[in-house]
DNA sequence: GTGTACTTACTCGGATACCGGTTGTCCGAGTGGATGGGG
DNA sequence: CCCCATCCACTCGGACAACCGGTATCCGAGTAAGTACAC
C-alpha cells in the first residue's frame, strides 16, 4: 500500500505556488526540485481537473492556486491525485460463503469492512482538516524567510 | 492508493480461524470463500511469517491463530501483508531546492511530511486499537449463531 | 506617434511507451495417519 | 490381540509467469507577448 510520488511533489508545488500567487510554468517548478517536468505536469493537470489550480497559457502563464490557500485541505490534493476510492475495498467475500447472499453488498454491514472504514475515515479527518495554509505557517514559524526565498527563486 | 486485495480475505480467515480453533487446511479456507487456493495460501504465509497464525503440516493440518484473538490487532495483519513503511514516503525533495542540503533527511523536519505521518499515525492507532476479538463481538451482536455456523463449515 | 496584423516563442494538454508490483499458478519437500504383516 | 515398518495421501512452502497501474516521455493545440509595418 503506497502512496503515489506525485503527491509529495503536489503538495510541494501548491504550497510553493501559494507563496508566489502569479502563475508558475510547471517546468520552472519542476527545475526548483530537480524532477521530471513533464510527469510533474501530469500531477498538475489532475489538481486543475480538481479545481485547486489554474492553469493559464501561453508566455507568462503557467499554474497557481484556484482558491485560498486555507480552503485546500491536503485531503483535496490527496483525492485529486490518488482517486476518491478509499484504499480498503471490501468485495462482499461474505457473499460466496455458505448462507451468503452473492448478490448483497456488505460493505455496509461485514464488521471487517465497518473496521476498516472507521480506520480510514479518522486518516482523512486528520487530512481534511490540515489546510495548506496550516502546513505554510508551520514552514514559516520554523523558517521565517522561506516565503521570501521562495519568491525570489520562483518569481519571473 | 491502494490496499491488497489480500488483507480482506487474511481477515476473514483470521476471524474464523479464531471461532474455529483447530487448523483449518488453507485449501477450506479458500473453498469457503470461493477464492483461489494457491493465493490464498500465500497470504496465509505471510501471517505465519509474522507470528499471527501458525501452520501444521500433514493430515489434519492446516493453519491456526498463534495466539489469543484479543492480542492480534487489525494493525498487525495489515502491517504482515502490507510491509511496515508508510503509505507517504517522503522522498527529501527539499534537499534538491536551492538553499537545501541533498545528503540531509527531512523527513522529520519537512512539515509536509510531519503532516502525512501524523494522519497516518491517527488510522495506525485506529486499526491499532480494534483487535480479533473486538471485530467478532461486533458480529456476534449482530448474528450470535455465527461462530457455530463457521465451525460447522469448517472444523474437521 | 499610434493602431494593427503578423510572427514567434512559450505554455498547457492529451496520447503514447516502459517498468515494478500485485495477482495468480504451479510443483516439490515434509509430515502424520492409515494399513498390512509379523510376533 | 498388540506392535511395528511401510506406504500414501494430504499439507505447507517457495519458485515461476501474467496482468495492471504508476512512472516517464513526447509532440501537438492554443495563446499572449513582442515586433514590424502602414497610416
């Protein structure tokens, strides 16, 4: 059970971006951490399918944030990359076994599956409730001048 | 993001093989469920590997719960079949920006990555704190000739 | 000097290969019970 | 009737393929800035 790459460097970027506020080509982003601009470009695409970036074209375009950074959640750019599916998927098993109905879904009532649900569901209460705007001032708090920096190495 | 297909069904076996007692061949276990022996098997290694079942070779054999269902969690079995890394794994991106060290680790001082590992930490301890036994009260509950219709399913 | 049309370089966007890992399968080593013979 | 050696069927265990999703890459469509020219 792993996580995608894209996520780190997602979650890099937009925090990058929020500190910029203009709009980043996704290569200049991508020569900041020295990775492959084009995969990383797919990455940004799928965060401006789900509404967290904008994308603008042509000379001086590129990506930034579509919303204030306290109303993106990393849970956002989690499920905007790795799919809203939660990562425990319960087949109804219970269904082949004798005095099973196949046809049933017990993903509501199989205990294992509840279990897991609940397991899950406290990881994305801890994400939804982290926004960037949290992660950045925690950056800030221990590296005062990161935004600065940031700017000036991301800025045109 | 996600999770084998194998825990779903480790569980499920685990749960019976805690009502049934006796090693149950993984072949039955599978018949059971309708699921492909040799697979099912190889999960079953795994949990073996850990410490949470044992196996008997032989007629008559089969696996078996090594130890009491309240000391096997639902973190454990994830953990035997999954590994124990994380699902996030920060990758240190932050050494390759300007201004950052490339043989450091910052996995303990990236707040992104704290962020990510503190979530994850909150669905650990969940799946931590709900063992065998709690998950069979649950059905129990819910369907109290259970436990006997396993048994009678799957003892010798 | 100013407005306009063109050129151009730069951006995103989707379509296309590659690779590791989960999924699925197979056969061999080992063991405990069943069986047949002898005492 | 009881004991023992043999045989055998059954089990796990690890080694071997197949498929799928994440990884990585490329080139084309579209756009806005810059430029040259005509008025």
């Amino acid at each position: 059970m792993r996580m995608g790459q894209g996520v780190e460097w997602a979650l890099h970027c937009c925090l990058n971006l929020a500190w910029v506020g203009a709009p980043v080509p996704g290569a200049r982003l991508a020569g900041h951490y020295d990775l492959p601009a084009a995969y990383l470009n797919k990455q940004l695409q799928a965060l401006v399918r789900a509404g967290i970036c904008d994308s603008v074209p042509g000379p001086r375009g590129g990506f930034r944030l579509a919303r204030e950074p306290g109303a993106v959640s990393l849970l956002d750019v989690v499920v905007a990359l790795e799919g809203p599916e939660e990562a425990f998927r319960c087949t109804s098993i219970l269904g082949a076994a004798p005095g099973g109905d196949p046809a049933a879904d017990y993903s509501g009532s199989c205990a294992i599956s509840l279990s897991m649900r609940s397991a899950e569901l406290a990881w994305r209460r801890e994400l939804a409730a982290r926004s960037l705007a949290d992660v950045a001032a925690d950056v800030v708090r221990h590296a005062p001048d990161a935004p600065q920096r940031v700017r000036a190495a991301l800025a045109p």
